[in-house]
C-alpha cells in the first residue's frame, strides 16, 4: 500500500510502523560484516522472499539506517548519486575495489565482487 493511498488521518498511524518484509531486509543489510557485500539479488535470495527490485525499493525508502553501502548492484558499480560516500565506507571498512580503466568515463572504482561478495556465511571469514 502507498502512502498515497492511506486515508489522510492514517499516516500518523503508520509513521513508526514498518513493513514486515523491509524489516527483514533491513536485518540482512545489517548482518553483512563490514568489507564485505551482498547484492541486491542475494538478500532476496537469502530471505527466500521478492527479488532485487523489491530489495532496491525497501533501500531506498528506509537503508539510511543501516549500512546500506554493503547491498549494492551486481556489477559492482556504485551506487549513483551517493558514490563518493559508499567509497569513503568502503576504503574505510577495506572492501576489495576494482581500479576504474582508463576508459571509465567518472574514473570511479567498482567493487571487485569476487572478493568482496558474502554469501551469508561466517561473518568472521576473510576475503577470498
């Protein structure tokens, strides 16, 4: 249901509530040790529930209170419009990057998904 649809005395009754389902999303991102990735995909995957888009719409709504920088795109681009932050979160935290080629027009790395990507496992395990 959108907030568009609710009645308009309604919104202060949902204002705290949140969707079961992003709540779960929500539990992933925050699982995901740091350095480490898991895509859009996988956290459907993981939930056995909804797909990628689904994952990206509860992201984008409420990821701010997690560290949303760790669910990230397939390819390993950055997210656009916030890859300088996620950058600076994954210098920090250590997450394997591919250096940007030559011909990359915004010269910005992409994350090296071999190596950063989690499969749910062992949070403690290294990067492979």
């Amino acid at each position: 249901m959108s907030e568009q649809s609710l009645p308009r005395d309604a919104h202060l009754e949902y204002a705290d509530t949140l969707p079961e389902y992003a709540e779960r999303v929500l539990d992933v991102a925050e699982r995901i040790p740091p350095g480490r990735v898991m895509t859009y995909g996988d956290v459907a995957e993981w939930l056995e529930e909804g797909g990628p888009r689904q994952v990206g719409r509860v992201m984008a709504l409420y990821g701010g209170a997690v560290p949303w920088w760790r669910v990230v795109r397939s390819d390993g681009v950055l997210l656009p419009g916030h890859e300088l932050r996620a950058l600076g979160h994954y210098r920090a935290e250590g997450t394997p990057l591919k250096e940007a080629s030559r011909a990359a027009g915004n010269h910005l790395p992409r994350l090296d998904m071999r190596r950063a990507r989690w499969d749910g496992g062992d949070p403690a395990e290294g990067h492979t």
